[in-house]
C-alpha cells in the first residue's frame, strides 16, 4: 500500500512539474499574441527564479526524490528532473552544468520577453 501511495504522489508531483514548465515554455510564447497574459506569466517566471535562487534548486523535484525514498522506489535520476527526461525523452545524455546553462537560459530569456512586452 506504502508503494502505491508513493507511485501515486510521484505521478502527482512529476504532472505538476511538467505542466509547471509548460507554462513556462508555452507562456513566453503566448505573450506574444496575447499581452494580457504578460502579468500571469511574470509573476511565475518571478516565483521560478526566485525559487531557484533560494532554494538552488526546484522543490518539486527534492519532493519527487523524497518521496521515492519513503516509498522505496528506485531513484534513477540523472542528476535532476530535466536531466533525466530529456534522457528518457529524447535519447540526449546533459550534464549538471548543461541542464543548468540550459534551464537559466529559458528562465533569463521567458522573464525578459514578458518584461520587454509589458512596456
């Protein structure tokens, strides 16, 4: 029961962590054709990075391992939420230092479009 329980929180957490980056990814391009949205989409890339910065790292995915742990699933992670699946999506081996240059990249550039659109 223990088991199921944990399986079903890690499927949880890992919806919400890719809905979260789709609206990440998706929001700095639908402020391009809907400028209303820019406020909503500031504000998330703002918790984002603020979240990032305090915490070093995204609690959604320390939530993720903490609970494989209690649940006693294997923790296959290459390293971080992103690393492990763009692996198991799409095949590519990132490193720490790639996946993190690759995550500040589209955080820097969401956050500067929705500001640049604002004004």
């Amino acid at each position: 029961m223990k088991r199921l329980t944990s399986q079903a929180m890690i499927l949880a957490i890992m919806l919400v962590h890719f809905g979260w980056i789709i609206l990440l990814v998706g929001g700095t391009i639908y402020i391009y054709f809907n400028p209303a949205y820019v406020q909503w989409h500031l504000t998330l890339v703002t918790l984002t990075l603020l979240l990032n910065l305090f915490l070093g790292a995204c609690p959604l995915t320390s939530w993720e391992e903490r609970v494989r742990e209690w649940g006693d699933n294997q923790i296959d992670y290459k390293g971080s939420f992103a690393a492990t699946y763009v692996h198991r999506i799409f095949g590519v081996d990132l490193s720490e230092k790639q996946i993190m240059i690759l995550m500040t990249g589209i955080k820097v550039v969401s956050y500067l479009s929705a500001v640049f659109i604002s004004i």
